[in-house]
C-alpha cells in the first residue's frame, strides 16, 4: 500500500510532467475543480478545464521565454489529514541548465481522492510573489474576476516563510516521517532548554531522538501539532530566526501546557534549514511538566488552519 508520500510525489511528477510537455489534458487529470492556486500577493481558481488550459499554456510560454530546460518538485513531507485527504509540502527548483531561475520555494499542496479512487489536487499554496518572479503575474490575472493582489512586505514574506517552515516539520512529527524532518535540519543541530545545550552531530543521532518523541507523542496520544509563527527575522542573507508558539493536542485538550520558542534556520543551497531551537521542552517525563517549568501562558487554542 503507498504512503502519503509517495502519491503526493506520484501525483506531484504527472503535475510537472504535464507543465513540461505543455499538456493541459494530462495536467487537469491530476487536479478536481475548482483547483485554487494560491501565491503570496494574488491567487486563481481554475474551473474547469477551459482554466486549466489558459494557465498551462501560458505558464509553458513564460517557462521557454526564461529558457527554462528542467523543472524538480520533490515531496518534503505529506501526511493523511484523513483516508481520503493528505496535505504535504514540496521543494520546487526550476533551472535553465545548470543556473536556477530562481531560488529554491516551498509549496504546500492539498489532494484529495475522489470518487473514482484517484488522487487529485485541489489547492496549492506557493511561498512566492511577483516581485520573486515574473511569472506569476501572468498567471495569476488568468481568469478574469479570480484574482486578488496586495501588497506585500518583505517581512509579511518572512513569515509566511517561516510559517510554511514549522508547519513542514509538524507535519513530519505529526506523521512520524523522520525523513522529512531530517530534511529540514541541518547539522550539527542544537536543541537549547533550561537543562544545557544538547547537539546532534549525525542523522541517526537525530533519528534517534525523533523517535522518543515519536514514542511521548503515542503514550500521550498526541492528535494534533500547531506551530504559531510570531516573527521572522534576517540576520543575513543566510541565516534567519524566529519565533512562535507552539500547542502539542489531544484532541481539543492540551497535552502540555504550550510554550513559545525561537527557530533558528540557515540557508543551504537555496533551502532554509534549522539549525537551532531555543528553549525546547524536550522529550523526558511529560507528564511531569508543570507550567512552571514551561512557562506561564494562557491555553488560548488556535482553531486549526487559522495560522496557514
């Protein structure tokens, strides 16, 4: 039987493969109307499959004007929300032989299985801006009366990007995908909490700390994990921190009283890894936990999505 993963990954190659052969029959197979596309200043939603044509068609025409020769989506993370829903992310980078059109980006991309059993895409929620690449204009003003364009900050695009970040490695905790969070690490990776410094200097060494976590998430019976990102910072072009608020769930009740802390990431070849986080609960004897040894902040539940 195949993970999340693997259809979102399936389902994400026959998107991109259809983009790239120009194919507006093959891509609307892989998508269930309406399909909304979402960036950061502006958004479409595609119909039917007279929409679906108009925007592959033009996205084809601006990727051979930027002399665009491959474009890789990979699956970051993807989890079933339910047996018929999972919602993932994935790591996109376009290239014009060996130089990238634009830096690597993040989208969060929703399917659904419908009826006749296939895997389909409804949303996709793109970490970019026109100001990031041009061709976004052109497809996002598509369908006429679709469109919706703001102004955008650079630091309303910081946190939308260190948003998209944390709810990639809840994901991962959340579905027990120690791939997807080592993916999003970088080493060596240091872990801050009132008890000292703990480093992680190997892959297994982490593996091996995930999957403590993974075992405190069953023995709690951990059914929901929200991040809230609070601010986002440059401290280079290469380094960012953080902050946010984070809620382990039981249901509707908390399994810990929820504690805020700050996530260090560095960029490595066009994608932000963290590197650090800062004032972590760690893993041991959770249910000693006192507010106290957290911190004294109100239990004020996000509904769920309200932070995406």
């Amino acid at each position: 039987m195949r993970n999340a993963r693997q259809i979102y990954q399936e389902t994400l190659d026959g998107m991109t493969a259809a983009v790239m052969s120009r194919d507006p029959a093959a891509f609307a197979e892989y998508v269930e109307f309406p399909y909304e596309i979402r960036v950061m200043d502006g958004m479409i939603v595609c119909k039917d499959k007279s929409d679906v044509a108009r925007s592959v068609n033009n996205f084809a025409e601006q990727l051979e004007q930027y002399g665009v020769t491959d474009m890789s989506r990979v699956c970051d993370s993807a989890q079933f929300l339910n047996a018929d829903h999972i919602i993932g992310h994935h790591t996109s980078r376009v290239m014009s032989g060996d130089k990238e059109v634009i830096s690597p980006y993040v989208t969060r991309l929703g399917l659904y299985r419908s009826k006749d059993g296939h895997w389909r895409a409804t949303l996709s929620d793109s970490v970019l801006c026109s100001a990031d690449w041009q061709l976004i204009p052109n497809w996002v003003s598509q369908t006429e009366g679709d469109s919706l364009t703001k102004d955008v900050s650079a630091q309303d695009k910081r946190l939308k990007l260190f948003q998209t970040i944390l709810d990639r490695i809840s994901a991962a905790f959340l579905s027990g995908d120690a791939d997807a969070w080592l993916n999003a690490c970088s080493l060596p990776f240091q872990l801050v909490s009132r008890h000292g410094v703990e480093t992680f200097t190997t892959r297994d060494e982490m593996r091996r700390d995930f999957e403590a976590y993974q075992r405190e998430f069953k023995t709690h019976g951990v059914t929901d994990i929200i991040r809230e990102a609070k601010t986002a910072e440059l401290i280079d072009d290469d380094h960012m921190v953080g902050t946010y608020r984070t809620h382990i769930m039981n249901r509707g009740n908390h399994v810990v009283p929820p504690w805020e802390a700050s996530l260090t990431l560095r960029r490595e070849d066009g994608i932000w890894r963290a590197t650090t986080v800062m004032r972590a609960i760690g893993h041991l004897n959770w249910s000693a936990q006192t507010r106290a040894a957290i911190e004294d902040i109100p239990q004020d539940t996000p509904k769920k999505g309200d932070h995406q």
